[in-house]
C-alpha cells in the first residue's frame, strides 16, 4: 500500500446555510446496493484424530511470508497449572493429591457434607470417556478451568480413588491467593468500612428456599407517550438463593445483597477483615470487586460508509429488527427519538423514557435519530428506521444511570436479563432483540475476561445469541485499559478513531483516551473501531438540539447502527452473533491498509481489525463482496472446513474465524474454554486433505476466539479455510462463523477530481458556488479529503452532501471550510463539496483544490473566474396580444421589447418578473429569461393592473444601477364569477301547483372580485341542469319577474353570472315551478234525464286557488225542485252506472243534498246546483295544491230509470 498523505480537513458540525443562498449541490453518485453477504452452504465436518497428550501452551516464533508462513521456532511450557487471575499454581510433581483439599474434605465431612468442591488436573486429553470415569466414582463435572483442568463437585470418601485414576495429574483446590483478584484494591470501602464484593461460587446455591423479588420499573413509549407497565411479568428479578453458601457467608457476618444466579455468585458487603475467612469456604471459588460501571464519554457517518447504507438500509426493513439500548434513558420528547420501546428504569429517578444525564439520547440519537431539528437532518442516525414500525420493533431501553450519571448499581445480569424473550405490548409482539449497544463500563487495569461482569456478557451472548456491543473504554493510551466489560471474549468491542483533523491526531488514527489492549490474559481487543471524537449527536432535553461529545461511547453506537442493518438485512445474523462479528471484522479498514497477519500485531490492540466499512460489509460492489459460513461445532464433529474461489483479479482476501463459547470458570487465568483454529490452505499445492495443515498458520492463537488472516495477492483459485480442535472442552459447543472478505483493485482505487462553477463571470462582491467533485471508478478510495487554494477571495461557507441525500456544512472546522473531510467513496460513487466566495477586486481570478486520500495520490484541479461590473441598458417593453388597461380573460400575454446590446460581457438574460398588485415590482437580480426580446408569459389574476417588468444582466451578472425596465399595464382576469343565490320567490313555491304564470323571483348577487359583474345569462325551461350560455340578457340585478305562460310542465329558471372579462361562472338552478292557468276541464258522458234534457257541470269561471277558496262547480239544464248533491275523489272512472256513466272512482267524498231550484211549477229543465270548494272545506277535506279532484253531479230524476240523474265530469287541480 501507498503511504497515507494525511493532510485533510475535519469532518465538522453542519451549519445552516447564510439565508438567501439556495443553491443545491448536484446529486451525489453512488453505486446501487448489492447483496454483498452471501450465505454459504453449512461446511464440512470431518473426524479429527487428535492424540492423547494434553494441549501445551507454547511460545511460537511464525513469519508471515508472500505464499505461506513459516514456523521459526517453538517452545512447549509446562501445562500442569492451575490458573487464576490471581496467579498460577504448579503442584509438585509427585503429588497428586493436594493436601489442603484432603483438609477441606475432612470439615465437610465432620460439616455433615458428602461433597467438597476442587479441581481434577488432567494428564491425557479429556475426553467424554474420562469424564465418564470421573462420574462413575461420584464426581459430577461442573466446568473447564485452564489450563487443563475441570470444576468438580468431588466426593469426600472417595478423593485417592479419583487421584489414582491413569488420566489425572492432580486433584486439588486453588490457593488462597488465587482466590483473590488482584484488583481487590479497586473496591473502596464506604463509610461503615465495607466493600463490594462478587463472591463466586463453584455451583449453583439456588434450592427449595430461594426467593426473589421484581426489580425496577417498566414502561411503554409510543413516540412522545409514555405510559408505565404495571405487570411484573416483564420486571426482572433479584434473587435470593437462601442456600447453604448464603448461610455460610452470613455466618461469617457478611452482609448478602443479592444473589446472580447467571454467575452462581453473590453481591455481598464485607469487612476486609472478613475476607480471609471467605476464602476458607470450601464453596468459594474467587472473590472479586464489585465496581460502578461508569459511562464511556458530524459528519462521521461518511467515514465509515453508513451515510450510503443507511439509505438503502435502514435498519427495519424486515419489519422484526429490534435492539437494546443499556444507558442513561433516552429523551423521546426529542424531535428525532419518538421511537417506539420498552424500558426498565433501575435508578428509581424519572424513569426510561426522560435523560438527565444526556448521555444515552446521545448515544441512542447516533444508532437510530432521524435527523430532526439538524442542518438537513445531517444528524441522522446509522440506522433511523429502527424502533419506528410499532409493537415488533420497539427499542429496548434500560435505564441504569441517574441525572448526575451515577451507576445505579444493578447486577449487569439484571440489566441483561430484560433483554432475552420478546415482549407482547397489548397489541403486539416485540422481536427479541438482535444486539444490545453498551456505552459503559467498569474500568480498571488488566481485565481478563473471567471477571463477574465480562462472564455476564458473555452468558448472554452464548445463551440468548443476542450480539452485544461494548464501548473500550477512555482510560488510554496506556495497554491493558479496556473496560472490564469490554474484555468479555463474546463481546464486540469499540475503540475511537478521530475523525476529523485536529491538533492531537489526525483522521483515522486512534484518539489518545480510547483504551487499548492486550486483556489481562493476553487476548487482543478492541475488535473493531469506528469515528467517536467530537460526534454531533442528539441533545437530551433540548426538543431538537444537538451537541458534540467524544469518546468510544460515541464510537460505539456508530457500529450498532451498522450491526443493526446488517442483523436487519440478512436474517440468518440476526441471531447469530458471530456471523455479525466476523463480518464487521473481516470487512473491516485496517490501519493504513496493513495486511493482519499475527494476534500479537501491536495494530489489533489499538485498531483492532480495524475501522468498519458499511461499503464492504453491507452495501458492496462487483469490487469487493463477503462469504458467510455459520455452524456449531463440537468436540463430536470434528474440525471443520469450507471451500471458496478467489478470482484472479483478487487483491485481497480476509478471512476471520470468530465463535462465541459459554462463559469463564469465575476468576480464571484466561477467558478461553476452547481453541479452535483457523488455517488457511492455498490451491498452490493442492488442498492437504488434513484438518491441521495449511500455508497460513500466522494467525493462530491459543488465546483468542477471533482469528483473521489478511493476504494479499492471493493465488487464484479454490481456496479452503479449516478450523480445527485445538483443545476443545467436550462439556461445551461454541457458535462459529467464518467471513471471507474479497477486494479486487484494492491497492489501485481510481479517483478523479474535477473543479468546476457554473458561472465564470462575477461582478466585484458577487458570491459564487465553486464545486469539487471525487468520482472513484474502481477500489475503495479511503478518507478523501479536499484542500482549496485560492487568493483574495473571502469565503463564507462550505458545504458537502451525504450519500442519502443530507447536506453538511464544514465552516465551523479548524480550517475554516478551506479543508473538508468527505469520507470514503466505493467504486463507481462520487462525493461533491462547493465553497461559496467572492472577490472585491476585478481581474480573471483562480480557485483549485488539492484532493487528498489515505491510499493514493493527491491531484489538483481549478478554475478561472472573471470579475467584471459594466450594467447593460435597459429594453423598451409592449404586447402583440393585448390591449393596455382593457380586460381580457386569455392569462398568455405576448410581450416583445427592443434591446440595446451590452458591450462588456454582453447580455446573458434578464431578471424577469410579473407583478399583479397594480404597479410594477423589482424583478430582482437573478436570471430567469435568456438572451431574447420576445417571450410569452402565463400570468395571473388580478384585480390590479399586471406589468411585466426586465432587468436585463450581463454574463459577469452587472445590472442597471438605474432601475429596471416595465410594460404597460394590463388587465387579466380569467376567474370566474361567483355563483348566484339562493333564490327566493314571493309568488311561487317550488314544486307547489300555482294558477298564477307570473314569477317573482330574488337571489344574492355573484360576486367577481376582479375584472367585475358585467350582468347575468338567464332561461327558463323543462330541464333541471341547464347551463345557459352566451351574452348577458340581465343586468346586474338581483331579482326578476317575468309571466312564463301557462303549462303543465315543471320548468326550471338557470341564471349565469357573466363577469368584464367575458367568464362565466357557476349555474344556479330554481324550480320547479308549476304555474298553470288552465286547469279545469270537463270529461265523461252525461244521462239524458226524463225530460230529455242533458245536465251539464261546469265553474264559475275562477281558478281552483286554495287561498282565495272561491271556486264554485255548477250543474245546469236539470229538472225543477229536485234535490241532487256533488261527489269527487282523487280519481276518475268511467264505469257504467244507474243508467249512465260514473265519472268519479271510489271511494269519493258527497256534498249535503242541495235543491236544484228553477220554475216553481210543473216539470221543466230549469233548475240548477252550485258548490263552493271554499278554503274551509278544502282544509276540512286535506286539499292541498297539486291534488287534481274529480267531481259529478247526481240528482233526483223519478221518472228516469233508477230514478235519478248524472252529469258529466269536471276534472280540476288545486292551485295555491
């Protein structure tokens, strides 16, 4: 690899852009997503023929060479030991019962106990056969301790039998010292004197009598409702064994506070004094400190890629990723964390969901914030979709810091426990979370990993396969300062690099306060690292503020978010642990590109594998790309192995083989139960058909569960990975996963660098947008940077784009915008950044910039910018298509003007501008017409006069210092009038029978707020929509009367209004109206009477009208002094009735008999009849308008047939 030039910029806090400066970036280039993570097919298991002499730990001198390596030299120690934090202990060598355990064995005895508790050192291999034999002689087999030894619950009667079996070196029990961890001075005593401690038992003192009770509170957040959860179900518990260890310890006068039974240990408060006679119980195993954890105190999303994974991966697409947050709350009435979650407050304050100490919503705010309240929501998180798809994603969040930071003391068991089952909210089901992302931790000085708080982390990790994330921890840059939670072999654990340019560092190098490893038994850590100095981030209980804060607990959250996408995306991760792990790793940026070759590499205990790439472990490209193996393996099946093809264009490969195991044997030497390990074998040769031989061989160690190997130039072809059983511990399985990462043109990224503006003529003062833009074709092109060079100008802002879109603003960094940190660019991507300048003097001026880059060459490019003030003159403005100050409803006007040419830059268009408030307005200075004297513009509605006005603008963007230029005015108003109504009528109701065919009508007039009413088109007719057109035929009235002849037809009255401007508006209908003059008519046949005279019905000659009640049916030519009456009904008939025709239907309604009248004497046709439909009768009898009556007049005829007399019908309509 090319030395790294690393002069660059800082990677700043986004600002806000100076108002009146719009200008947007040019989209940014990015390759589209691609699968990169490919499952593999499970891998081969093979039988491993392992000999019968126990594994030695050994010092081995290997040389890493270009086609394989090299063992120099190697040299065996003596494995009879037994080892613990506090020392090793070498029995004698013709010892094999220890003495002190004899002793122990004799009090238990006279105690009244069968069992003691010791260790069996082992002379040949272990085996499931051995332990068998153990087994048979009352042994039960507890735990692997190192260096090769089991836990044993030993029988009292039967220590020489188990002593003199052929396998065992020595039964015994640990020395007092090595009972004591030797930073028992870390645990202060409190005011009366006592200190905390972990008692750590050799197996479970849980029985009959153990009790527990819940612990904490629980509640429900919704966004920015939170509600608490009264069901215990969902508290943990705190234990009390109530066992015979617990009485032991509270005989000695120890004070037991709780029991952890994940750790078969107790949380106690002793005297110092008392210790010495803890160590004497028979049933401790280690005595630790209980120490507080303590908390691990913008652009860094491009450092590591996730500004382009975040896009397309935003950490809920799958719809059941959740995660676990353990930390100081998370403020959900911030703007970007109303997620959704459960959550557990430990510190008994103001509960999950609020944030005294603002360190979580910090935290939380980097994994999963939305951005809100940001400069462009830069600010968002890894992974903003996470906690935002309801009840199966709520984040899971554990309070156990207080408003003053303080360490509420809880059991990290405890703390751990919420997180391993899903959770039913009412509604729905909560996932089990995937990882849970820890920012804290216990410091201290060479940790080992058997320690109470790194064995809780790893029982989660092995037994709940949840990933868990630990910041390092801030006590470097000292060696052996990772934070006792953070040497937890199953963990993930984070450093900080810097990520931006600075006085004590430059970017991707290690900040100087990120603790750094080796553990305290030897193991590299942290595993990875990621950008955590001076990360902007959420500000706790500021609504939608944000602060920058350092340190690895900022680091941490950076790679939760991306292990959140990944666990997201690809399913079989999500509870795989390892597969995370070895993903994140092998895909990872190592320091300066260095190929990882030896676990003793100085680089893995500061950079670990180095620092996360998204492009690599997530997104990809047809340039770089991973192969994932998960399976179990056993002390059954063998070693294992897999095959993958490498191809001849290939760079490098990476290969990582990680497991996760069951936790330490409390207080042991090592953190390590099993060592399997990887080799590598080339197609050079031929692929060795044995699981223990392979050209690369560096990478092993008996110390660590994570082994990586970097080669470069790889031979081409079908390469195989195996890994093989070193010492494996028959009690137990580990959870393995292989990741082999490829990268083709690794060593040859291909950037280009381009500055460019899109104006290169400036008048004096005049601010310009001057662009850089990165383009990669090929490789990864490492933490770009940009350096401008340029003179005279006087910059006022800086400003850069993420891949998904946010801007950034870097004025705020040391160099003042003049440098800029951009991040990574994967082939085939682009990144731009603009500096906005000007310059006071006139002159062709220049602006370049340096592009800098951790893995090629730097390059330079510029541009040339002239200065010029000259104004051109103004133009003469008129219209072909409109007549000034005459209203017109066509919104195109066409406009033309004369221009006289500029003689400097010449003209590059005008500032134009439509006005619509009756006087013509400051188009203003910006372009937005070419270099023309004619256009066409749509403009509004006014009820003002409308002026176009020009400023015409030179290419160096000078105008008239005189003012602009402006048309005639105008009147344009293409809005319709209102429409008018309701309509109201004094003589008519609608839809009521009227005799009366003269209509009075009112309305509310249309309203035209423009060009105003110019009169109303109006029609009467049948139809009840008709939409009348054409000219004005009512003026601006708002009433009407008007005969409309008589008819039996409905009709319908629709008027229009009609404004200047020629536009019509809505309809209004009115009706129907029923005006008819001509409603009584005669129908059916009279009976000739006796005297040969026909009756004959008829009127008085008025309407039917209801209200007057003055219309009279008459009969005349009927006999003299005869009764007769009327009938009527609501229908007609025409049946055949005494001698004539019935006109009327039944049922009908008779009038009281009336006398016909006429000649006094004698028998003549002069009589008559008359009745009056009066007003009173009609309200008597339910007429109303509109019913049509049938009536008939019958009579007294004695010398007809049947007597009497009919006369014809009279058939007449009600009116009003």
């Amino acid at each position: 690899m090319p030395s790294r030039r690393i002069d660059l910029a800082a990677l700043f806090l986004a600002l806000p852009l100076p108002q009146g400066l719009p200008t947007p970036l040019p989209a940014q280039q990015e390759p589209a997503p691609a699968s990169v993570q490919r499952h593999m097919p499970d891998p081969t298991f093979v039988p491993a023929e392992l000999g019968d002499e126990i594994p030695r730990p050994e010092t081995v001198e290997v040389v890493a060479g270009e086609r394989g390596d090299s063992v120099v030299s190697r040299e065996a120690r003596d494995p009879f030991f037994l080892g613990f934090a506090g020392g090793s202990y070498y029995p004698p060598a013709n010892e094999r019962l220890d003495p002190e355990l004899v002793a122990s064995a004799l009090q238990a005895e006279a105690a009244g106990r069968s069992e003691t508790y010791g260790f069996v050192m082992f002379s040949r291999r272990m085996t499931p056969e051995r332990g068998a034999a153990l087994e048979a002689l009352g042994c039960r087999l507890l735990e692997f301790h190192p260096h090769y030894c089991l836990k044993v619950a030993l029988p009292v009667a039967r220590l020489d039998e188990v002593a003199a079996l052929d396998f065992v070196r020595w039964v015994g029990q640990p020395r007092a010292s090595q009972k004591l961890h030797p930073q028992l001075e870390l645990a202060t005593p409190g005011d009366d004197g006592r200190v905390a401690l972990y008692v750590d038992l050799y197996e479970s003192d849980l029985g009959a009598d153990s009790t527990s009770e819940p612990l904490g509170t629980a509640w429900i957040a919704d966004g920015g409702v939170v509600r608490r959860v009264e069901d215990e179900n969902v508290l943990p518990r705190r234990w009390k064994s109530n066992g015979p260890a617990q009485q032991a310890l509270e005989a000695l006068g120890l004070e037991v506070v709780e029991y952890v039974r994940e750790l078969k240990a107790f949380r106690v408060l002793a005297l110092p004094a008392q210790v010495a006679d803890l160590v004497a119980l028979d049933c401790v195993q280690f005595i630790e400190p209980d120490l507080p954890a303590s908390l691990m105190h913008d652009e860094s999303m491009p450092m590591v890629g996730l500004d382009q994974s975040r896009a397309s991966f935003p950490g809920n697409s799958s719809g059941v990723n959740s995660i676990a947050q353990a930390d100081s709350g998370v403020d959900v009435g911030h703007a970007a964390l109303g997620i959704a979650g459960f959550g557990w407050d430990f510190t008994g304050t103001t509960g999950p969901w609020m944030d005294g100490c603002e360190h979580g919503s910090h935290v939380m705010g980097t994994v999963l914030g939305n951005g809100s309240g940001s400069f462009w929501s830069s600010h968002k998180g890894a992974a903003p979709g996470l906690a935002r798809g309801g009840s199966a994603t709520r984040a899971y969040v554990s309070r156990i810091f207080d408003n003053a930071c303080g360490f509420s003391g809880t059991a990290n068991s405890t703390i751990f426990s919420v997180n391993r089952t899903s959770l039913w909210d009412g509604s729905g089901n909560t996932s089990k979370p995937a990882l849970s992302t820890n920012s804290w931790g216990t410091p201290g000085t060479g940790w080992i990993g058997s320690e109470a708080n790194a064995r809780a982390v790893d029982f989660e990790v092995w037994n709940y396969d949840q990933l868990y994330l630990f910041a390092a921890g801030n006590q470097g840059s000292g060696a052996q300062t990772i934070g006792q939670q953070g040497t937890a072999k199953n963990a993930l654990t984070v450093g900080n690099v810097i990520d931006f340019y600075a006085s004590y560092g430059f970017p991707n190098t290690i900040a100087f306060d990120s603790s750094r490893g080796p553990c305290g038994d030897g193991r590299w850590k942290p595993n990875v690292v990621a950008p955590g100095d001076l990360i902007t981030s959420v500000d706790a209980n500021s609504s939608n503020g944000y602060r920058a804060m350092a340190g690895t607990s900022m680091a941490t959250p950076h790679v939760a978010g991306l292990a959140a996408q990944i666990t997201d995306t690809f399913s079989w991760m999500r509870y795989w642990p390892a597969a995370v792990m070895s993903t994140l790793m092998s895909s990872a940026e190592s320091k300066g590109g260095v190929a990882l070759t030896n676990p003793t590499d100085p680089v893995l205990d500061t950079y670990g594998a180095g620092k996360v790439s998204a492009n690599k472990a997530l997104v990809g490209s047809s340039e770089f790309w991973i192969n994932n193996w998960t399976f179990n393996a056993t002390w059954a099946g063998g070693w294992t192995f897999g095959d993958f093809a490498v191809p001849a264009n290939c760079k490098r490969v990476t290969v990582c083989l990680t497991y996760v195991e069951p936790e330490a044997s409390a207080g042991a030497s090592q953190a390590l139960i099993n060592n399997w390990d990887l080799y590598l074998d080339d197609p050079t040769n031929g692929i060795h058909p044995n699981g223990n031989i392979g050209e690369w061989i560096a990478q092993q160690s008996a110390l660590d569960n994570t082994e990586i190997r970097t080669i470069d130039n790889p031979v081409a072809g079908t390469w195989r990975w195996k890994a093989w059983p070193q010492v494996v511990n028959f009690l137990s399985t580990v959870k393995a996963s292989v990741t082999v990462t490829y990268e083709l043109e690794t060593a040859s990224a291909q950037p280009t660098l381009d500055v460019w503006t899109n104006a290169v003529y400036l008048q004096p003062n005049q601010l310009v947008d001057v662009f850089a833009t990165v383009s990669n074709a090929h490789g990864l092109a490492s933490g770009a940077s940009f350096e401008t060079i340029s003179s005279g100008d006087t910059l006022v802002n800086a400003q850069g784009q993420l891949f998904d879109g946010p801007y950034t603003d870097h004025m705020d960094n040391p160099a003042a915008g003049r440098k800029v940190m951009v991040g990574d660019l994967p082939p085939g991507s682009s990144r731009t950044v603009f500096w906005r300048t000007s310059w006071a003097t006139e002159g062709v001026k220049n602006f370049g910039s340096y592009l800098d880059l951790d893995n090629t060459s730097w390059q330079w490019d510029s541009v040339n910018i002239t200065v010029d003030g000259t104004p051109p003159p103004h133009p003469s403005i008129s219209s072909t298509s409109h007549t000034q100050l005459v209203w017109s409803n066509d919104q195109s006007i066409d406009f033309t003007w004369a221009q006289n040419p500029d003689n400097v830059s010449g003209l590059a268009g005008y500032a134009a501008l439509i006005s619509s408030n009756g006087v013509p307005m400051d188009p203003g200075h910006t372009i937005n017409l070419g270099p023309v004297t004619a256009a066409t513009f749509n403009v509004p509605n006014s009820a003002a006069a409308i002026y176009l006005s020009l400023r015409p603008i030179d290419n160096a963007g000078n105008s008239s210092a005189l003012g602009y230029a402006w048309s005639p005015p105008y009147l344009i108003d293409a809005v319709a009038p209102g429409t008018p109504g309701p309509f109201t009528s004094t003589s008519h109701q609608t839809g009521v029978a009227n005799c009366n065919t003269t209509v009075s009508l009112q309305w509310t007039p249309a309203v035209d707020v423009h060009s105003g009413l110019a009169g109303y088109v109006g029609v009467w007719d049948t139809s009840p929509s008709t939409v009348p057109s054409g000219p004005a035929n009512i003026g601006v009235v708002s009433s009407l009367v008007q005969n409309i002849g008589s008819s039996t037809s409905p009709r319908w009255f629709h008027l229009r209004a009609r404004d200047n401007a020629g536009n019509l508006g809505f309809t209004a209908h009115f009706g129907p109206i029923y005006a008819n003059a001509n409603s009584v008519s005669t129908y059916c046949t009279a009976k000739t009477n006796s005297l040969g005279c026909v009756p004959s019905i008829g009127t008085n000659g008025v309407q039917p009208d209801k209200s007057a009640g003055n219309f009279t049916v008459t009969c005349t030519n009927v006999l003299n002094q005869k009764n007769g009456l009327l009938y009527w009904s609501f229908s007609p008939s025409a049946t055949p009735f005494q001698g004539g025709t019935k006109c009327v239907n039944s049922p009908s309604v008779r009038t009281s008999a009336i006398a016909s009248g006429g000649a006094a004497t004698g028998n003549s046709c002069t009589g008559s009849y008359a009745f009056t439909f009066s007003t009173a009768y009609m309200n008597a009898h339910g007429l109303v308008p509109g019913n049509t009556v049938y009536a008939q007049w019958w009579m007294r005829d004695p010398a007809s047939s049947f007597s009497t007399g009919l006369s014809n019908g009279l058939q007449f309509t009600v009116c009003d």
